[in-house]
C-alpha cells in the first residue's frame, strides 16, 4: 500500500508538470488505468483508477455506469410456515452497473434536478426503469430493486470515494465486480462549484470477453449452424463412449 501511495504521488507530480499548460485551457483532465477490461473464466473483479487534475478549486463526482439491462425479480409469498414463489416482474431500462464515488455527498454538491437530470440519484434510476407486466404496487418493486442492488454492490454509492490533493489532483478507486456484464460503459467526471457543474469529461471503457468463451461466443454468433453440428456431432460422440464404457463394465 506504501509502494502504491508513492507511485501516486510521483505520478501526480509528474502530472503537476505535464499539465500545466493543457489546464490553461481545460478546467478538468482526467485519464484511467485502462480503457480496457478484459473478463476472462477466471475473472474475480479488478480495481479502476480515475485521476485527473482541476484548473480551479472545486468537488468532483466521478461516475461510472454500463449499458442498461434486463433482470428478472421475484416476490416470495408465505403460505404457512412455506414460502412460495409469487410474482415475477421484468425490469428494462436500468444500467446493470452504476458506481457514483464523489469527494462529498451528492446531494450537498447538487440540486435534486441537477442530479436526476445528469443519472446521479439512484432512486431516480430505478423509478425510470420499466417493469413490466406492471404490478399495482410498482413503488415497493421500485424500492426492492435499488435495495436488492446495493446489496449485491451492483449500485454502489461513496461520498468520499474521491479524493483531492492540494486543491489540484485527484484520484478515486472504483471496485468493479467480478459479475461484471459486458459493453461499452461510460465514465463521466464532474466538477462542481457553488450547486453547478462548471465541467465535464465524458470517457468509455470497454469490458470484453477473452479466451475460450470468447471464440466460442463469436463462433456461435458468426457460424450458428456450424456450431449446431459441431456440438451435435460431440454429444454423440460422448453418448457412443458412455454406451462402450458402460457395456465394458457389465461384461
């Protein structure tokens, strides 16, 4: 942690210096460790560094969401001391992935329509999203969702999750699931002086699959049908081996 805590500082010095004069004419730089992530079978998560440096005092908001998904939800009803499964609601239109870290609480930085507008109120996400078939008390699945999200650390909240040296760098470290979907995700970075965003920096990172489930996904989205007889052809194969082994052992 030593070791990494010097490197941040030799690298925010050096930044001190490399961008002096691009902050001449831009109030926020931000760069990433990666703009590539790649997910392999053995993926367990990995940590994204966000740094920049600001041209003018000032809060930063970095936030980090994928592309929106769909998710399934059930209601457990009880029957007696039985638990059964009731109701079942689709939810569309809500980033599967959605991490807000800021240098001091959100809602101190901004107000409530500032938020909502930009996608930093989590309560607001998941009123927009759709659930359907629409159930009569939509406000309860609502509540359910976010809680059910922020639980798993899919929706992930930290109100000094940035931190800001000397007024001029800063840094945040955001923890990304090893269940992490794959797409194009965004990465917005926010400045914020006296209730308004006096700057902003849009980025994208990419989360790809690679290794052996990433040819046989492509082979199966390009070659559908040659991937049919291929798998055909190997469970037959795999039944006529069981069948030889089994024969084997009662002979």
């Amino acid at each position: 942690m030593r070791l990494v805590k010097l490197c941040l500082m030799g690298l925010a010095a050096l930044m001190t210096v490399w961008m002096t004069p691009v902050l001449a004419a831009e109030p926020l730089v931000v760069g990433t460790s990666n703009d590539v992530v790649k997910v392999t079978s053995h993926f367990t998560g990995r940590e994204l560094l966000v740094y920049g440096a600001l041209s003018q005092p000032g809060q930063v908001i970095v936030l980090l969401h994928s592309p929106a998904a769909t998710e399934a939800m059930l209601r457990k009803t009880r029957t007696g001391p039985i638990w059964l499964t009731g109701a079942r609601v689709t939810v569309t239109g809500a980033p599967g992935i959605w991490e807000m870290l800021s240098s001091a609480p959100v809602d101190q930085l901004l107000p409530l329509a500032t938020r909502q507008l930009l996608g930093l109120d989590p309560d607001h996400l998941s009123r927009q999203a759709s659930y359907q078939p629409e159930p009569a008390d939509v406000a309860a699945w609502q509540q359910a969702f976010l809680k059910n999200k922020l639980r798993r650390r899919d929706y992930v909240v930290q109100s000094q999750g940035v931190h800001i040296e000397g007024g001029q760098l800063f840094s945040a470290r955001m923890a990304l699931p090893a269940s992490l979907p794959l797409g194009r995700y965004t990465l917005d970075t926010f400045l914020v002086r006296h209730d308004q965003v006096v700057a902003r920096q849009e980025q994208h990172i990419e989360v790809q699959q690679t290794g052996f489930q990433a040819w046989i996904a492509r082979f199966v989205s390009q070659d559908g049908w040659l991937y049919g007889i291929v798998l055909t052809l190997m469970l037959a194969a795999m039944g006529l081996g069981l069948g030889i082994v089994m024969q084997r052992r009662l002979n």
